[in-house]
C-alpha cells in the first residue's frame, strides 16, 4: 500500500511538474517579448552574428593574401619575361658576333626586326594571359610595336586579355596604321 501512495505521490508531481515547465516554456517564448525579455531567436542570432563577423574578417584576411600573391605572382612573371628577354638579346648578339664576319645582305632584316622578331616569339611560348600581363606594364608605344609585329590570332589572344581602355587604343592605332 505504502507502494502503491508513492507511485501516486511521484505521478501526481510528474504530472502536474511536466504540464506546468512547458507552460512556463511556452510562456517564456510567446509572451516573455511582450515584458521585455529577450526572444529564443535573438539568443541564437547574438552567436551567429558573432561567428559570422569572425568568417568575414577570415574572408577579408584571405583576400588580402590573395591580393599580395597575385602582386607576387605579377613581379615575377614581368621579371621572368625581362630575363628572358635578356637572355634572347644576348643569344642574338652572340649571333651576330659570328655574323659579323659573314658580309650581310642588302635586303635581310635589320638588327631591331630580329629582335622584335624574337620578342614576339618569346610571346607566342607564353599563355595569352601572362603576355597581355606584360604588354600592359610596357609603354603605349613599346607595347604598339610589339603587337604590330604579331601574327593576327596571338595579337587577338593577348588583345582580348588586356585591359579594355589599353586594348581599345592600340586597336584604334593598327587600324589606323595599318597592322
């Protein structure tokens, strides 16, 4: 028996404890707002603000890095092609020691059209992408003779990569001048 009032006893407080935590839960969601408390929805939104502004200022982080590598990345490119460059000049001007003893040709090219020439072949080795990074470094008239002295398809490949401003003036010019 004394079994029996216990088991009554706990059922009683559990049915009676249960009923009243969910209306003071229900209470505390839809009425609390009303009396100033803070809403379950606002409690969850302070953390997630708080770990959104963490990813932004990640994100932001990420894209300075990328930004400095892209730098980087740019510097190089224009320092290879410069070396390369360097080492074509030296290559042609060792050519043309050995020449120098051959009597050169009326009508053969010049000196500066080899090397224009060897230019525009280091461009063709290159992606598009990276000789239209250097033809924007270079000056509007440096740049033009270069182009001019390419074949229409690797100028149209390096063209399109430029800038639309420096694209659009050195088309302008070879329509102009005929190139």
């Amino acid at each position: 028996m004394k079994k029996d009032k216990r088991k009554q006893s706990k059922l009683l407080i559990v049915s009676t404890l249960v009923p009243l935590v969910l209306l003071l839960i229900v209470g505390y969601i839809y009425i609390g707002p009303l009396f100033g408390l803070p809403s379950v929805g606002s409690l969850f939104q302070e953390n997630r603000s708080g770990v959104d502004q963490a990813v932004e200022e990640t994100i932001a982080e990420l894209e300075q890095e990328i930004i400095q590598l892209q730098t980087q990345l740019r510097e190089t490119e224009n320092e290879l092609a410069v070396m390369s460059s360097a080492s074509q000049q030296s290559e042609e001007e060792t050519g043309v020691q050995e020449s120098a003893s051959v009597p050169s040709q009326m009508n053969g090219p010049t000196d500066q059209e080899n090397r224009l020439r060897s230019v525009v072949n280091t461009y063709k080795e290159m992606s598009s992408k990276r000789a239209a990074a250097i033809i924007d470094e270079l000056p509007f008239e440096e740049a033009f003779s270069h182009v001019q002295a390419m074949d229409e398809s690797l100028r149209a490949s390096i063209i399109g990569r430029l800038p639309a401003e420096k694209g659009a003036e050195l088309i302008e010019r070879l329509a102009n001048e005929g190139g």
